[in-house]
C-alpha cells in the first residue's frame, strides 16, 4: 500500500509509522535534490497556509515561508491574532480553516495545538509547544542519515542536557519509531517524561529500538551523534539559575565528543544556541554568572564534526515534504 498522508495533522509524531516517517523522510531528500538542481516546483500551487506563532522563531517560520513559496503556494505570517484575546481557539481555527489548508502552530501548550486541529478542518502542523517539536525531529534525523552510512537501526543518537524538553521528547519518539539507539543524559530531575518513556519503551519493543534515560555522562560512549539543546526553554528564563547550577557538569565539551569512541561522530543542535556571548541573553548570561558557553563549547559548535547549519538548512526540506504530503497536489 502506498503512504497517503493527505489531510493528516503533524501533532507529536506519536501517531504516524515508522513507514509513514521514512516516506517523509525520503521525500525530504528528494525535495532537497530538486531544490539543488534548481527544478522550480508547483506541488503547493494553489495552496494557502497560516503560520500562527505565540513564540519567537527564525528556521521553524522562514522554513514554512521557503518550502511554501518554492512549490507554488501562499503563506501568511500571524503573530498577534484575536486568538484567546478577544476570540476563542475554536472560533478561531474554523474561520481560519475556511482560507487556509494548513496551520503551523507555534506557542506553549500543545494543547492548543491539538484543538485547533480538531476544530479547523485543515491539517495542523505543531512548529514547537513546550511539550514536542517534531517537525525539528525530522530534520534531525535527516542529518543523521546524511553523515552516516549505516542504517538507522544500527545509530546511536545521545541527547545531553535538559532531556524533558520538547527536543528531547520528540527525538526520543522518532528514535523509537525508527528502531533506533536513543540516549537521554541529564540530570535525574530533568529526565524525560514519564509517560512517555513508558509508551516509547513500550513501542521500542517492537521497532527494536533502544532507549534509555541515565545521568551518567560516560554513556555518550558509541554514539554516532551527540545532540543538546537549550538549558532552559522559550517560556523558561525565570530558570536560567537553576539550570545553569544543574547543567553546567553536562556541556558538550571536546572530551564529551571524544569520549564517544567514535571518529565520526556528529554534534547536532536545533539551535537558537549560547555557544558564545554574542547575543543579549548569553551576555547577561556572563555578567551575572561568568560562564561564557553554556550547553556546548564555542570549539565544539564551530568544529568540522558539528552539523547544525545542515541540520538548519533540513528544516527547509523537511518541512517541505511535510506540507507537500498532507496538503500537495497528489
Ligand atoms: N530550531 C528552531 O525551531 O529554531 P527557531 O526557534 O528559530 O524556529
Ligand atoms: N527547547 C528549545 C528549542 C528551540 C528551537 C525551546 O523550546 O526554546
């Protein structure tokens, strides 16, 4: 049977295949090497999307721009609709399903995400809540694919930091979609959540993948790629105290990389990153705590092993190929 996703919201990942993963996958590299030759695309044409944003954003919103313009379509940026203000969310995603055949969503509670795709008529695609960010797993695991020659059965992909944020939770479900090897390190108290690990491990048990949750940072030991995040979240800055007193002993340093064993080992960010102090945040970072990198070294985030521009440049493709198998002219 062939993947039909026409009509599908993109939520958490949660409810898709592992067939389904890999054809969005594989479309990504296909859309990637049309882009490459220049091949100009109409899969979108006719098409019109909504980008409802209730959190900052650089790739997650210029991604769905490009990929939406590339293949033909339209797309409106909205960053201060009446939505919760002055009009309810329902009242909101049917009017906003009348003009549009996708929303991207980006805000705090995926629960917002979940009822605008059960009230719009159109499919959903979850940009980032506090809870999951799945379209940034895809381009995740795209890079992966892209530095490896080995089947994603046999990765080892390590997660160091605040392992139950969003990025975490949503590589930690793609890894165990895939049947693949996925290492949270943390601190105990910022384990991924419970729940999830229970229906991970659970689904592991039939794709074969390997999950596992530690605090001991030896565990890096095999990876093919080692992958941090954000010590604390768009949402979270009241936390930067914190975080910065728990994480500090889990920064992705040089020895953290070598200590994989692994010569081809990749380090992998969604960014935005404080790799260095030249943003506002990670200046007042340094004034008031006198760290100058948090969760990786600078040495580390500009070494020719880091992948996160490919990984950046991925959300173009991967975010295409979501849009174009939910909403394209099939
Ligand atoms: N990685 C990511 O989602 O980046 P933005 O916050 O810039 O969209
Ligand atoms: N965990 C980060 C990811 C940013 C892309 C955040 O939610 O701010």
């Amino acid at each position: 049977m062939p993947v039909n996703l026409n009509g599908r919201s993109l939520l958490t990942l949660k409810d898709y295949t592992p067939r389904e993963i890999q054809y969005l996958l594989q479309l990504s590299f296909d859309l990637k090497a049309k882009k490459r030759m220049g091949i100009p695309g109409d899969l979108l044409k006719g098409r019109n999307i909504a980008l409802l944003f209730d959190k900052p954003s650089t790739r997650t919103r210029c991604a769905f721009e490009v990929a939406c313009y590339d293949e033909g379509g339209c797309a409106t940026f909205l960053s201060n609709s009446q939505m919760g203000k002055k009009e309810s969310l329902e009242d909101t995603a049917r009017v906003l399903g009348r003009y549009y055949d996708g929303i991207q969503y980006r805000g705090f509670s995926q629960k917002t995400a979940e009822d605008l795709a059960a009230y719009a008529g159109v499919p959903v695609w979850n940009g980032l809540t506090d809870s999951y960010h799945p379209t940034q797993a895809l381009a995740d695991i795209m890079t992966l694919m892209e530095n490896t020659k080995k089947p994603l059965s046999e990765c080892k992909l390590v997660f160091v930091g605040d392992a139950r944020n969003n990025v975490a939770h949503s590589l930690m479900i793609i890894s165990a979609k895939l049947g693949m090897a996925f290492t949270a390190v943390s601190p105990a108290n910022l384990k991924p959540d419970r729940a999830l690990t229970h229906q991970m491990t659970a689904l592991a048990r039939d794709t074969g993948a390997r999950l596992e949750a530690t605090s001991d940072l030896s565990a890096v030991s095999g990876a093919d790629a080692v992958y941090t995040d954000v010590w604390f979240s768009m949402g979270e800055e009241e936390k930067a105290e914190e975080r910065i007193h728990l994480l500090s002993p889990y920064r992705v340093t040089q020895d953290v990389i070598a200590s994989t064993g692994n010569p081809h080992a990749i380090f992998l960010h969604c960014l935005p990153s404080f790799h260095d102090m030249n943003t506002q945040i990670g200046m007042d970072i340094y004034e008031k705590h006198g760290i100058k990198e948090m969760e990786v070294e600078d040495r580390v985030f500009r070494a020719p092993y880091s992948k996160v521009f490919d990984q950046a440049e991925n959300r173009l493709h991967t975010i295409k190929a979501i849009m174009v198998a939910t909403i394209g002219r099939q």
